[in-house]
C-alpha cells in the first residue's frame, strides 16, 4: 500500500483534456494526487516513463494497476470503474 491516493493524474495547467479527467475524478470523489508536467512536449520524460507517450492527461491507477493517456479513454475507464450501477 502507497501513502496518499492511489491515482495518479499527470496533467498540465489549464488544459481543457486535463480537466475533462478531473470532473470525472470529482463527480466519483475520487482521491487523486496531480502531477503538474513541463508545459513543453520534448521534455515530460515524466509522462514518457509512466506512460509510453509525452501525452497528457494521463493517469496511474494503484487500485487496478492500469496506466492510461488520451481523455476520451480515461474518461471512459473511470465511468466503466468508478462509475458503479446508473
């Protein structure tokens, strides 16, 4: 078991994909840690080590051991994990 959350949302400031991920995050009040990249795609090695791509959003899930870019996919996942019975 990690200390803090179990997700992890690597993002950039005021990017419109990033927040698409984190109103899904809040509307399942979900616990995340953020990890603010380097606003320069060249340089989110970061992002790279996690995730195979410079691409963000991107997300770290402790709880199922999935790593993942690309809004649409994480939204999804989070829907399809979290989002329980409608």
């Amino acid at each position: 078991m990690t200390d803090g959350p179990a997700i992890t949302l690597y993002r950039l400031q005021a990017c419109p994909f990033c927040e698409r991920v984190v109103r899904v995050l809040d509307e399942y009040d979900l616990d995340y840690r953020s990890r603010f990249v380097e606003p320069l795609h060249s340089r989110r090695n970061v992002v790279k080590r996690v995730s195979g791509k410079r691409t963000v959003p991107a997300i770290v899930d402790e709880n199922t051991g999935v790593t993942m870019s690309e809004s649409a996919n994480i939204v999804d996942y989070l829907h399809a994990t979290y989002g329980g019975e409608a």
